[in-house]
C-alpha cells in the first residue's frame, strides 16, 4: 500500500513536469506522457520519496512555498549578489578570512524537504557554501557552511546572520512542533 | 528587439571565452571543474538568448539538455575527484 | 507608448544579468583560490539566470508567442536554481576532502576539527601535472641521447 501510494504521487509529479515541457492536450501527446511517467516513477519513487507520501500535497504549504522562493528568498539573494559584487570589484582578496563554521540549526526543521531546502538556500546566496549536514545530540540539526568571510566566530551569531530570516520562513513551511513525531 | 537579444547573446559569449581560459589554465582539477559547470550555465543563457533573436524556440529545448548534462557531469566528476565511483 | 517601456525594461534587466555575469567571470579568473572561485560563481547561476528568463519571458508575453514558450523558460530558471546548489555542493566537499588548499589557511575549521581524520581523504583522481607530463624530462633526455633522431 505504502508503495503505491509513493507511485501515485511521483506519477503525478512527473506527469505534470511533462505537460509544462511538452504544452499540448493532444490525447496522443497524454497517453505518451502517462506511459513515461508511469515508468519514470516506477524506478524513481523509492529515491523521492522516504516518508509520508503526500506530504508535498499541502495547498497551504505550497502557497507560503511559493510566497518564500518570491519574496524572502529572492531578497536575501540580491543583498548577497551586491555584496558579492563589491568583494570581486574591490579586489583586495587577500583581506578575506575563509572559513569553516559551524552553525546550529532550528530544532523544529526535522523533515528531509525542510533541511534539504535550508541547505540549498544557504548554497544560493553567493558567498556561503553548505559542506555537510550532520545533527547533534539532541538531534537538532548542524550545517558545516564555507564561508568566504567570517565576520562573526560565535556560533549562533553566524547563524543568525548567514541564515536566520530564511529559516524562520521556512520552519513555517516545514516546521513541526518539537517532540510530536508527526507525519512519518 | 531582435538585435537586443543578439547583443545580449555575444556579450555572454564573450564571457565564455574568458572561462575557457580559467580551464585551460586552472592549476587543480577542482577550479577546471569549477570553470565548465559555470560554462554550462553561461551557455545555456546564450542558446536562451540566441532563440529569442532568431525567434526559433527550440534552442530552448537544447538549452534545458546542456543545462541537465551540466549538472550530471559536475556531480560525477566531482564524486569521481572524490575517489568514490 | 507600451512597447517602448517593456523595450526599456527588457534591456535593464539583461544589463542586470550580463553584470553580474560579469562579477562571476571576473571572480573565477581572479579570485586566489578554488573556494573563492565557487562562491563567486553562484552569482553566474542565481541572478544573472533569473534576470535574463524573466526578461525572455516579458518578451515572449508582449510579442504574442506561445505560453509554451513561457512556460519553459521558467522550468529552464527553476531547474537552474534547484540542481545548482546539489552540484555545488559536491564540488565543494570534494575540493575540500581531496585537500585542496586556501590561499591564506581557514581561520576556522570546524569540519577538521570535529571529523579529525575522517574530514580529508587519501583516496583521490587528482594526480599533480607532472603525472601526466610525459614529454618533459623524458623526452629531453632522450634528445639528448640521440636515440630518437
């Protein structure tokens, strides 16, 4: 049961990636795509999907998605460009100070969609790199992050700077309430 | 409108020579790398670019290929500098 | 009157998008090592990708053509912006385990300091250039030798 219903749902994901790449309703382009998609899905769904099968189906969830990559996100990647911008301008690379950091991360983002998003927001904005994901031992999670200048050594002051107004958006999206092992 | 996107389209070629140029002479394999994934992406604007000029949109579809071979071959040659494939 | 406008506009946010093409060209060929190179190439793929589909996909809306054509330029900007931090981050963890050095050394290394041994690997493809060169000190000798002529 478990397997059909992760079936079901990457067939749908994958059949609607083909109607937005192919843009036709012709019945002949459907039943190719339905045929596609039906094997795509058979092979894939055991990699996409690991917990509860129709956590992505949440309108409300899509919609503060939608609201995140538009607004949030987007602002924290143009500030980052513009700093980025003025290193590589200014050209006075040897007064940087890389570095490896530490940073924690909210405990209430548990699921693989929540940290998997936290991790490639802070790969998106130019200047800060996720090298690994690990969790301490209260099971909070921990990003390793590169950074090209360490302006703040201190651990959680890092990571109020480097990620802090992202993750709080998207513990809305991901979040749930710490202690209840929800949807799994 | 035309002649915009055709602009547009030599400036990031240009860009690419200078990539070519970080890759042939980069000192590790690791900034070679570096340079083509960018490459991929700076080419795949390009063929964007390039189709909205000539008004032949399936460069757009040759744009989303490159766009995917990149991403394939900078994570198993990355994987492949790990010692792990 | 409108065309004039969404004429300027397109022509803005291309320039935004060559710039900062720009910045990520100028970083990889000039920034001192390769950490520095893969930070500033993020801007290639952020910014400069994002400005120049939603400047195809303006055209594309004021000239008539297809929502086909709409559609797939922003499958072509979310795809960019989704696999690019997963190959990213690859590239870095790579560099960094096969023991790529930093111009100046980390001022803080957390990943060395809590992995201790673990953090780098010995196990690597990355073969110094003189691996390869089989026409340096060989074939001079040779030369010299005479047995080639």
């Amino acid at each position: 049961m478990k397997k059909i219903s992760a079936w079901l749902s990457t067939f749908i994901l994958c059949f609607l990636f083909w109607e937005l790449l192919v843009w036709s309703a012709n019945p002949r382009e459907l039943l190719l795509g339905a045929l596609v998609s039906a094997g795509a899905a058979a092979l894939s769904s055991r990699f996409l999907i690991h917990e509860s099968a129709w956590y992505l189906y949440n309108p409300v969830r899509l919609l503060l998605l939608l609201i995140y990559c538009l607004f949030v996100f987007m602002r924290e990647l143009i500030a980052a460009n513009n700093q980025m911008a003025k290193i590589v301008l200014s050209g006075h690379y040897d007064r940087l100070s890389p570095g490896v950091i530490r940073v924690p991360g909210d405990g209430r983002i548990r699921s693989e969609y929540g940290l998997a998003m936290v991790a490639n927001s802070i790969t998106l904005t130019p200047g800060t790199i996720t090298m690994d994901v690990a969790e301490d031992d209260q099971g909070n999670p921990v990003y390793y992050v590169q950074w090209i200048d360490v302006a703040e050594t201190d651990r959680g002051k890092a990571g109020e700077i480097i990620k802090g107004r992202m993750e709080r958006a998207i513990a809305r999206i991901w979040g749930e309430k710490p202690g209840k092992e929800a949807d799994r | 409108m035309n002649t915009l996107f055709l602009i547009g389209a030599i400036c990031y070629v240009v860009l690419a020579l200078g990539l070519i140029y970080r890759i042939a002479r980069g000192p590790s394999a690791a900034d070679r790398l570096v340079a083509a994934d960018s490459l991929d992406l700076i080419t795949s604007t390009a063929l964007v670019l390039y189709a909205l000029s000539c008004g032949r949109m399936i460069y757009l579809d040759i744009a989303l290929v490159v766009a995917i071979l990149g991403f394939i071959s900078t994570v198993f040659i990355s994987r492949y500098l790990e010692g792990r494939v | 009157m409108m065309s004039t406008v969404m004429t300027a506009i397109i022509a803005v946010l291309l320039i935004i998008g060559a710039f900062f093409a720009l910045i990520g060209t100028m970083g990889i060929l000039r920034m001192p090592d390769v950490f520095g190179r893969m930070q500033a190439s993020t801007c290639i793929a952020t910014l400069s990708t994002i400005c120049v589909n939603l400047a195809g996909i303006l055209y594309v809306i004021t000239a008539g053509l297809s929502a086909g054509t709409a559609v797939k330029l922003v499958i072509l900007a979310v795809f960019v912006l989704v696999t690019n931090p997963i190959s990213n981050h690859a590239l870095c963890k790579a560099a960094y385990r096969i023991g790529c050095k930093p111009a100046e050394p980390f001022c803080v290394d957390d990943l060395a300091a809590d992995f201790g041994e673990e953090a780098h690997t010995h196990n690597t493809a990355d073969l110094p250039d003189s691996a390869f060169d089989v026409s340096g000190a060989d074939a001079s000798q040779q030369a010299e030798e005479g047995e080639l002529q």
